[in-house]
C-alpha cells in the first residue's frame, strides 16, 4: 500500500487485542450456526453440497450447470471430502453440514484478522480495534461467514493475499500471497480481473515481487482451473469459459433476473439508512489510507455492475472490505477532533473502540433491516430442512416426494440423505426458465442410478412409488396422514408438513 505504516502498539498490547476481537467473531459467529438455520440461494446446496454428496454417495440431483459443465469441481471435491470423513464419525447429514459450516466460519475469520492488522499498519491501534471490531459484527460478514459458497471463500483468501503483501513482504509471504490470490480466483473467476489489477497495483513498483506474486497465482489456477477441468470435464478451463459463454454471451443469468447498473450502490445506500452519507465518507478516508482495499471495492462493485444479473453474494468481495475502510475513516476523523484516545490507555480505548463497532454494527444491522435485508434472511428454507428432516426419520420410508415445492428450495440428497429415491412435482416445469427456451435439463440419480421422474400431473397417480411426503399443509394425498408440521404458515416463514402413508412401496 502506498502509505507509511504508522506506529503500532507492543506485542503485549497487541496480541490481547487481537485475541478479543477474534473471540468475538468466533463466538458471534458459531452462535449463529448454533441458533439459527438459513439457505442464503439454492446455490449453496445445488452447486456445492448436492454434487459433493453424489461424489461421495453417489445419489443427488444434477443441475443444467453440472449436465452442460460449467461448474468447477473444485469445491464440490473438497466438500465430499468432508463429507465421507464426517460420515465416519455421525451418519447423520447434520454432521457433515455442521463441520462445513464451522469450517467455513473459521475461514471468515480472515476478514476480522485481516482488517485489524491492516488498520494497525495504517491508521494506528485504535484504528485497529475499531476496524477489527466492526468486521467482527457487521451484519453481512457475519451472515455469509458459515455460508458453503465460493463468494465468501475467495474473500478470504483473497483478504489474507492482500495482507501478506503488503509492506515490503519477503519471499515467503510473496509467495503466500500469490498462492492465496491464485486460490481465490479459482474459486471465483469472476474475481480474477479485480484480484490481478490489485496484486499489480500493489506491487507493480517490484517487478521481481510481482513476478514471485504472479508466478505462485498461475501454480494455483493452472491445476485447479486448468487441470482439473481437463480431468473432469475434458477440456482445460471449461468452467470458466464456458461458463462465461452461457451466462455473458447466451444471457442464460440474465433470463434469471436483470438488475440496473444502479442495484448495488442502490443497495448500501438503502442498507446504511439515513447515515448512508455519513459511512460513505468514513470508507472514503479510510480507502485513502488503504487504497488497496478502496480499489477491491470500487473495482468489485463497477464489474459486477455490467452484469445484467445481480445476487448480493456476487460483491461480497466489496462488502467484507467496507467494515476495515469504515473503521479506518472514523478513527482517524475522531482523532482529528481528538476524541479517540490510544491504545496505551488500554482501559479506556477498548471500551471505546468496542462502543463505537457495537453503534455502527447495531445501527447498520436495524436499519437494512425490512429494507436491504429480507424478513426472513435469519431463517430462509428453515421449515422446509425441518420437514427434510423429519421425514428422514420416518421408520419404513422408502420413497419420498416432494409436492409443489420448488425443486431448487428443497434439500435435495444433501439433506435428505437416504439411499431412497426423491420425487419431484416440479420438476418439468425447473427445467425451462420464464423468459427463455433454454432446457435446465435436469437429472436425479440413487446410488449412481438414474432416478425416474413423474410429470406433475401423474405424480399422484404413482404414488405408490413413496409413503412419504413434503408439501404444502394441503398437500397431501389420499392415504396419507398429517405427520408433522413446522413453519410459522407466513410468507416469510411458510408451513411445511410431512405426510406418511402405511405400507411399503412399489
């Protein structure tokens, strides 16, 4: 970065401090995971958890991406991983979805370690505490953090790259940092532009760093991107240029939804509330004294902008960086007015760093909610996973449909999780998006077997072929009885039922 470090406080000092603001994230963080039950996009389970349990067991839903090839697997391998190791141990698909989500907290704490130190470097201690504070709480952070998704894992390997190369790095952090950047773009190519122009801004005055930094992406992208796909899919890089062919060229995410280039700055306007002005000129400072998160964001956010197709998710990049620019920008204008005092009066400037990050934490998270954020975000799909879990535990089940639910809202194999097939009544109508005539051409197998699939209208007329159901309150079937309920029977937290029927199956 282009300024010169500032003082930072004694290891003694130091350590503790950052010791407490991790413990915050973590416990913020695992709380979560412990209490509260979500699916941020049908995506975490349909590209990432679904093709990992078919690697690993060998049953799950195929998706139109996994069908045409434009999916990495790169994550789905490393989830299936997890997945058999944690099978081991609990056979219960709560046991494999619980690690994933820790272990993808634990990585999330990159953004907290990283806005500290970096606010340390360059804003002084109390910078550090504040800006590390506030990415411990701040609401999006802490909502992705166990999220099993690529967005949220490249950040934080592209956050940890960036502070690995910052200062004048020897070798071994270079090399680091190349790595990490080469990690996140394999996750994301979709960052790799906006990661490159940082790496060269950052060390474009070292050409030999730029090389070290470079040379170490390229051993990580080459075999992850490159390699992999040509194992997988036959080709080096399908996933990423044929991806882009789909989605970029033929419009298949812009069928999905359009958005004006307007919809993210639109959003943190809307998210921040009537301080919106105020924050943006704290991010403002703050990116003056770390230009290189400054450009992420700007960079992060006037990519995405040229997509038609617009998820929050997509700049999560931009969003995990803002809490460091915002802590950064207020400390260093509330020492111009000498009201931040520092660190060597611990006492004093703790309570005070951790005040402020609860203010604007807690002012950020009640005002986006009910206008950025949605009602049910906290709980999104939580009645359906309770239903997929109560059916599950039905002794003798040896079917299960799934009745008027959207197939891309269910839990799939992932969380169904037994060696018995799944019936979906939608499932033609997935297969064709609104606006287009492009086939999703989907695909169901059970123990690497082909899974019939029912029209609709013919689902209850086989029902013979399940003795269980979930559904809608009114959805069930002749001969099948209410077994049990969950769901709030709101729109944003619908009632989900299970229904059985004696007997076997066909």
């Amino acid at each position: 970065m282009a300024h010169a470090p500032t003082a930072v406080a004694p290891e003694r000092l130091r350590l503790p401090a950052l010791g407490f603001v991790l413990a915050v994230a973590l416990g913020v963080r695992l709380w979560i995971v412990a209490t509260h039950t979500y699916i941020v996009w049908p995506d975490e389970t349909f590209q990432y958890l679904e093709p990992a349990h078919r690697l690993a067991f060998g049953s799950g839903v195929i998706t139109w991406e996994f069908l045409d090839g434009i999916r990495s697997w790169f994550l789905p391998g490393i989830l299936a991983g997890i997945m058999r190791l944690t099978a081991l141990v609990d056979p219960n698909p709560d046991g494999y979805v619980l690690t994933s989500r820790v272990l993808c907290v634990l990585a999330s704490l990159a953004v907290p370690f990283v806005g500290f130190r970096i606010a340390e470097r360059r804003a002084g201690p109390a910078a550090a505490l504040l800006a590390g504070l506030l990415c411990a709480l701040a609401t999006e952070t802490v909502y992705f953090a166990p999220v099993v998704m690529t967005e949220p894992l490249a950040t934080d390997a592209a956050l940890l790259a960036i502070w690995l190369g910052d200062g004048a790095p020897c070798r071994r952090r270079l090399l680091g940092a190349g790595l990490l950047f080469g990690l996140a773009a394999s996750l994301r190519y979709q960052y790799a532009p906006i990661l490159a122009v940082v790496a060269l801004a950052q060390h474009a005055r070292r050409p030999r760093d730029l090389l070290v930094v470079a040379a170490a992406g390229l051993a990580v992208v080459v075999p992850v991107l490159g390699l992999l796909d040509w194992i997988t899919w036959g080709v080096p890089f399908q996933s990423v240029w044929l991806n882009f062919l789909r989605n970029a060229t033929q419009g298949v995410s812009a069928a999905m939804g359009a958005e004006g280039w307007y919809f993210y700055p639109a959003y943190y306007l809307v998210a921040w509330g009537p301080l919106a002005g105020a924050l943006l000129i704290c991010a403002v400072l703050g990116a003056v004294r770390a230009p290189l998160l400054g450009l992420a964001v700007v960079a992060t956010i006037a990519l995405h902008s040229l997509a038609p197709h617009k998820e929050l998710r997509f700049v999560f990049l931009a969003t995990a960086c803002m809490p460091t620019l915002i802590g950064i920008g207020l400390a260093t204008l509330l020492r111009r007015l000498r009201r931040l005092p520092r660190l060597r009066t611990p006492g004093l400037a703790l309570p005070m760093a951790a005040l402020l990050a609860l203010a604007v934490s807690g002012y950020t998270a009640l005002a986006g909610y009910g206008r950025a954020t949605p009602p049910d975000a906290w709980h999104r799909d939580r009645s359906m996973l309770q239903a997929t879990a109560a059916a599950r535990a039905v002794p003798g089940a040896c079917g299960l449909a799934i009745r008027t639910i959207w197939v891309y809202r269910s839990g799939g194999y992932s969380y169904w999780h037994r060696d018995l097939p799944i019936y979906f009544e939608t499932w033609d109508a997935a297969q064709v998006l609104d606006t287009t005539s492009f086939r999703l051409n989907l695909a169901s197998e059970l123990d690497g077997r082909p899974v019939r699939q029912f029209p609709a209208a013919e689902l209850p007329s086989h029902a013979g072929a399940f003795n269980v159901i979930v559904g809608a309150p009114d959805d069930a079937l002749p001969g099948f009885a209410q077994h049990a309920c969950f769901g709030e029977a709101t729109k944003a937290d619908p009632r989900y039922c299970v229904f059985v029927r004696p007997g076997g199956c066909e």
